[in-house]
C-alpha cells in the first residue's frame, strides 16, 4: 500500500512516517519502480505498535525500540520492557496529577482573592506560592 493508505489506515499523516523514517524510527520501506513506498502488512503492523506506544507517553525512541524488538518476533522482550515502563509512566502520571492539583488549587485560591480586591502583584510572587498552600516550591 502507499503512504497515504498507511496513513488513512493507521489515523496519522504521511509526513508523520516521513518523519519517523527520516529519524530511522522505523526502516524505510521498499520502492516501486516509480519510486513510491510500497507499505507491507508488517510495515503498518510495526508502525501500529510504535504509535500505539506513543499514545501511552513513551518516549519516541523508546517506542521506536520497542516496536522493532516486537517485529522481530522479540514481543516476549517487549512486554517484559513495557511492563516496566508502564510502572514508570504511572509514577509520573501520579505526580503530574498531584502537581495539577496543587496549581488548581493556588488558581483557585488567586482567583478568590482577585475577586476581593487584592491587587495582583502581591498575590502572585514566588515568595507566597509555597507558603500560602503548605509546599516549598512551585
């Protein structure tokens, strides 16, 4: 298939693969006489699994990694790899989580204040962030 049906297929863009080619994400793919790709079901299997790896926050070329131990018929290493990798991602979610929480709160807190008439220059320096909700830093 061409790199516009891969695309079309996998909900991404042609200069998306482009890209990942180009970075030796994935290996480039062999040419018709036209010069065109020429896309196999491995091809748009392997790119599958990288982009499905991206949506989970893996990095690029952890992904990239990941996706060609798997289509290497490697997948037994991949699982090992991503099972570890998830545990790491959770952590990080937890974190960014807790720190969203705590910017809700200072906004909340801001606007609360805002609304009563507190000018916004002493409200909104770094020297008031960690004390007004218990937290050293921002």
């Amino acid at each position: 298939m061409n790199i516009t049906a891969l695309a079309r297929q996998l909900g991404t863009t042609s200069h998306s693969i482009r890209f990942y080619e180009r970075c030796g994400l994935i290996p480039g793919p062999a040419r018709n006489d036209n010069g065109y790709r020429e896309y196999t079901e491995a091809d748009a299997q392997r790119l599958r699994l990288l982009l499905g790896l991206r949506q989970l926050d893996l990095p690029l070329e952890q992904a990239a990694e990941l996706a060609t131990l798997c289509a290497a018929g490697r997948c037994d290493e991949v699982s090992d790899e991503l099972t570890a990798a998830i545990a790491e991602k959770r952590i990080e979610v937890r974190r960014r989580m807790e720190e969203l929480r705590f910017l809700d709160q200072r906004l909340a807190h801001l606007s609360g204040q805002l609304g009563s008439g507190e000018p916004p220059r002493n409200l909104i320096t770094l020297g008031n962030i960690g004390k007004e909700v218990g937290r050293d830093s921002v």
